[in-house]
C-alpha cells in the first residue's frame, strides 16, 4: 500500500491523458455548471414545508447550450436525501456512467459529497429537462434545458423574439416520498398532488396563491417560443391561454411540421416548443393546465395557471380571461385529436431514418391486474388482500441474462440469450 502522499506518476500521466481524451471528445463548445443540493422553506397552499432544490431555486437552473455541446455538472449535495440527476431525453451514445438512474449506472450523491456529470448532446436541438432520479424527490428538482440550433445555423422557423421556459409541477403538500413508500407497501394507486403549478406557481386559483401568480409580460405582434415541459410527477396534462392559438414546432428535443392548436396535451416527462404570437386585444390573459384522465378515477381537480399580460398603455378588465378552450379532465377525444397532429419534420435538413423494412411482427399485451398478496385469502373484488400489478405478455418481470450496462463495461458482446 503507497503513502497517502507519495507522488504517483503513473497515476498523475494517466489523469492527465484523461483530461486530455475529455477535451479532444468533446465536438461544440463546453460549458460549466454548479449545482448545489439544498433545502429551503416554501410556503403554498398556506402550509409551510421544507423542500429539495438545486441551487435554492425551484424550477431549478436552465442548462442552455447549443446543439453538440458538451457540460459538465457539478452536482454537491447539502441536501440531507441522497440523490442522481438524470439528463431526460439527452441520448449520450456510449456514456452511460453520466445518465444518472439511481442504482442503474451509480449509487445516489450522498449528502455531503460530490458528483460531476459529462452531459453530451448530440442530435437533440430544441428544449429538454433534468431531474433528480431517486425516489420522486424529481417534484422539487429539475428544470429545463435548452439546446439552440449549432452556431451559424437558425431555427426551421421564423426566429421568434423572444422566448420562454414554462415549466408545468405537481405540488404534494405531505411528504411525497414517505407516501409513496406507504402506497408501494400496500399496493395502492400513488398519491394525488395538491395543485399544479405554472413555474413553481399554483395561480390565482389555489388558497394562499394569488400574491405569487406566475406572469409573463408579451408586446404585441411579437412572436414567442414558450419551451414547456412537463415536470409534473405523474399526469398528463392539458394546456392552454386564453384566446390565443399555439404553433407546436418541436417534441423532446425533435422539430415536427407546425401545427396550430387552441390546447396541448402533453405527457409526463414530454417537453414541448410551441410558438405563442401576441395578436389579441392588449389585455391579460390566463393561460392554465389541467390533468387528463383516460378514466374516472381519483381526480387532482386543481387547475394550474399563470396570466399573460400585454404591454403597454391601457386600461385592465376586471379580470384575466380563462382559457374557455382547455379541455375537460376525462376528454379523450380532446387528447386524441391533439396527438393525431404530431408527425416528424422529416425534411431534407432534418431527415428521419424509419426501417420501412418490417422482418419481425410483434403483438404484445400491456396488462393490469390483481394478485392475492398472501396467495391463499384472494378476494374477487379489490381488496386489502389484493395487490395491484403490470405484465407485458403476462410477464411481470424477466431478469435478463446479462446485465445490459455491465456487458458494456466488460465489453461482453453477446447479450442475447
Ligand atoms: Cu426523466
């Protein structure tokens, strides 16, 4: 065993070509972030708590970069819950050790310790998001990033003026994580939120809420990219502003051919550009978000919702107007008429490489079900006995042979059975 000081040369040469690979691997520009895990106090639907955040802020920090950079995340954890960040949707080809799934390609930051991620973006252009990826503590950490055409090159639209992160919350006024853990042990459906949030906002129509209403000010005849996504733990939700149409430019990061919509339905996870033009009476104007259901089940009946205020010389109505356009919770033909617009941009400058070669058909069943937890007191109507589970195929689970990432590490090259 060497002395705690003793000059290690090999190691010393060997770090140095490390830095060295990091820099000549890297494409675009690189970029530095410090993220620092913390605490702070909220107070929202009159109820103060303690929650999670990077750097104070919630939502937390926008990474920008352009299309091919590359980032490095310093990640310090002050915080007192061990967690990952994980980069959504940013694919990072044969870097797998920075994508960030607790337990999947590292152990969590523990409090009081470090982690620096290598973010690299490659074909992404257009706005994605991080998250903390251990538990659900992914409610109060995260935040948008945004990845603007490479240098020298513009949007396959119209430059807009300006532009906007709206990003979409769930609000839970207990303490998610310890409730996920009892609903987990019991089998049952996962919490509902308290509220939905607008930028970290509930909106004018939450208790205690009024006073921190998100806004967002607009000129009139000036064309905005709103860059939303949908952080909300687990809904998919319906969007929209008051009298005002959208132009949806782009998905996760991928442009499609615009289309123009009075609402969004956007999926948890999903981020969503959309192009906002400023061209109604001046005014303000909500704008507001309301979960879908494909079923009546436990509703989160809050709707979330910010204003849009025009400026400019003018005299306020007594009130924004509410977007009469947003669809109910259970309107799935709302839903399915908006999916039914998406299609790729799939052009010359943005081609898209589809197999049209079908060699295998494949029909597989998603399924829920109840087992009896004991395996011997089964109950035919959900009981407490009952626990809820999924199967593809009938499958609820098959271990793979090999585990995907440590074949990559070894370089196994045989990963099927
Ligand atoms: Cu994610």
């Amino acid at each position: 065993m060497e002395g705690k000081c003793a000059f290690n040369y090999e190691k010393i040469i060997i770090g140095f070509a490390f830095i060295v690979c990091q820099f000549l691997s890297v494409r675009g520009d690189v970029h530095y972030y410090d993220f620092v895990l913390k605490e702070i106090n909220v107070t929202k639907l009159c109820v103060n708590k303690t929650i999670l955040t990077v750097n104070g802020l919630f939502p937390g920090p926008v990474i920008r970069v352009h299309k091919g950079d590359t980032v490095f995340v310093n990640v310090t954890n002050e915080g007192n819950y061990g967690v990952t960040i994980h980069w959504h949707g940013v694919k990072q080809p044969r870097n797998p050790w920075s994508d960030g799934p607790v337990f999947i390609t590292q152990c969590p930051i523990q409090s009081g310790s470090n982690f620096t991620y290598k973010v690299i973006f490659s074909d992404e252009e257009g706005t994605l998001w991080w998250h903390a990826h251990s538990d659900w503590t992914r409610s109060t950490v995260h935040g948008a990033i945004v990845i603007l055409p490479e240098e020298g090159t513009s949007y396959p639209f119209p430059e807009p003026h300006g532009e906007e992160v709206i990003v979409l919350g769930s609000w839970y006024t207990g303490d998610l994580n310890m409730e996920v853990n009892e609903d987990l042990e019991e089998g049952a459906d996962i919490p509902h939120s308290s509220g939905f949030l607008i930028n970290g906002e509930l909106g004018d129509f939450a208790n205690c809420s009024r006073e921190t209403t998100y806004r967002l000010s607009v000129d009139y005849g000036k064309t905005y990219l709103l860059r939303i996504v949908n952080a909300v733990s687990d809904d998919q939700i319906f969007f929209a502003i008051a009298e005002h149409n959208l132009t949806v430019v782009g998905l996760d990061a991928s442009y499609v051919k615009p289309f123009v919509t009075s609402y969004i339905m956007i999926s948890p996870g999903q981020t969503m550009d959309v192009l906002l033009t400023a061209n109604r009476p001046l005014g303000h104007y909500y704008m507001a978000s309301r979960e879908f259901l494909t079923e009546e089940a436990n509703q989160d009946h809050n709707n979330g919702s910010a204003i849009i205020e025009y400026c400019g010389d003018y005299n306020f109505s007594s009130s924004p107007i509410f977007p009469h356009e947003l669809p109910q919770i259970l309107d799935m033909k709302a839903a399915l008429r908006f999916t039914g617009f998406i299609r790729s941009l799939a052009n010359e400058d943005y081609p898209v490489d589809i197999p049209m070669n079908i060699t295998t058909r494949m029909f597989i069943t998603v399924s829920m079900g109840e087992l009896c937890k004991n395996r011997t007191d089964c109950d035919v109507n959900a009981g407490p006995n009952n626990i809820l589970v999924s199967s593809l195929n009938n499958i609820s689970w098959a271990n793979p042979t090999v585990n995907v990432l440590e074949a990559y590490y070894r370089q196994v090259n045989t990963l099927l059975p």
